[in-house]
C-alpha cells in the first residue's frame, strides 16, 4: 500500500472549540468534516458558513462528507471555499458525473460515497471522474458505532476497480476505524481511513493517528 492516509472526523471534536481541536490533529492527513442536514441522514450537524470559516483556521486540508440531499445543488459550493476534496453520495446525486465535474473544476477532489447497502458495481464506470471513492462502514448519521464487517467483500471488489483503473482513485472507509478494525480494512484494500472516536476519544490525538497509520501500514 503506498497510500496510508488518516483523515480525524472532527464529529467526535468537541464543536465548542473546533478551531482548537483541528490544531490538535495538525499530524493528520486531513480533516474529515461530516455535514448533515437531518434529511439524508437523521442528524444535523453543519453547513457552508461554519466550513468557510473552518477552511481559514485549519492547519490541515478539508476532506467534506455531505450527507446530505441534493448534493448537486449544494456541493460545489464547499469547493469554491477552498475544501480540498467534496465527496457526495451515489444515493442522493442526481447527475454525479456533472457534479464531479464541477467540483473538479472548482479546484476540490471529487468523491463519490456509498451507504453500505448500496452496491458498489453501477458507479465503478464513474472511476475517471472521481479522486475518492467512500466505502460507508457503517450506516451514515453518528459517530461511535460499530464497522460493519458485512461491507468487507464490497471493500475488496471496489479496491480490485480502483487498481485496474490504475490506483490514481483514494479508497476511503468511515464507520468505526480503531485499530482492530482498521487491519481488516487495510487489508481488504482501502487506503484512506476516517476515525473519529477513535481519535478525539484518545487522550493524545497526535498519538491516536501515528497509532492507526502504524497498524494500517503493517
Ligand atoms: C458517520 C460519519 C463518520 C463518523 C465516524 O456518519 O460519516 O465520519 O464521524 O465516527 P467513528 O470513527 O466514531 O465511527
Ligand atoms: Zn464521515
């Protein structure tokens, strides 16, 4: 694996001082900023205006999880703000290949998400069109639930596309990613992972992510 990225979700962050807590994973690969708009998923959390200023302060780049409905309405906008990679979900796009697009050419990574009922095989022809693709490893809306072992063989067949495709595509779990379950997600093929309990959980953040990036990597 020669990608072994830690993305913190600051969903587990304590939202009273995110500034604080986004300079407390300054080791991390990025920050994963999960925005629901109690629609998509039943939970709200937040939107462009606190991203905007979030994307100032950071001393990591932005990886953006909208889940959230009619991403083609409201995506590119996290893009124009400077985030660096904007991944929507299959089930909520209506036109994802122009979406990728416009993200794309609004300067962001475009990433596609999938539930984990949701197949992955009608959206590997999107593979050109995508920087990231997002395997859910648990059920999108809460932090500190169980990874699903069922989305494991999905892993393994999206991991299989991506290196066919030439392995330019990130391979990204979120849901549950500590440092037993990461070892199995690694070694079904992803390559960016997301923690949020098991980071801002942690007494020592920076510790947490060299910790998981450590295991991914062995
Ligand atoms: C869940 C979010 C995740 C969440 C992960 O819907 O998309 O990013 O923060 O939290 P943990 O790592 O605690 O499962
Ligand atoms: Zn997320």
């Amino acid at each position: 694996m020669t990608r072994c990225d830690i993305h913190p979700s600051i969903l587990s962050a304590d939202f009273s001082r995110l500034g604080e807590e986004l300079q407390r994973i300054s080791d991390a690969d990025a920050a994963h900023v999960d925005v629901m708009d109690n629609h998509f998923v039943p939970n709200l959390t937040l939107g462009l205006p606190v991203v905007e200023r979030l994307q100032r302060v950071s001393p990591v780049p932005l990886d953006m999880h909208l889940m959230i409905e009619d991403p083609d309405r409201w995506a590119p906008a996290y893009a124009e703000a400077g985030c660096a990679s904007v991944t929507f979900h299959a089930e909520a796009a209506k036109a994802p290949v122009k979406l990728a697009r416009e993200l794309r050419s609004a300067g962001a990574k475009a990433g596609l998400a999938v539930r984990p009922a949701t197949p992955v095989e009608p959206y590997l022809d999107l593979l050109p069109e995508l920087d990231m693709l997002l395997i859910m490893t648990v059920e999108p809306g809460f932090g500190g639930q169980s990874f699903l072992d069922v989305t494991l063989p999905k892993l393994r067949r999206a991991a299989a596309a991506v290196e066919a495709h030439g392995g330019t595509v990130a391979l990204q779990v979120d849901g549950g990613i500590t440092e037993e379950t990461i070892v199995r997600a690694a070694e079904a093929g992803a390559d960016t992972f997301v923690a949020g309990s098991a980071v801002y959980g942690a007494q020592d953040p920076a510790a947490a992510i060299a910790a998981l990036r450590d295991t991914a990597r062995r």
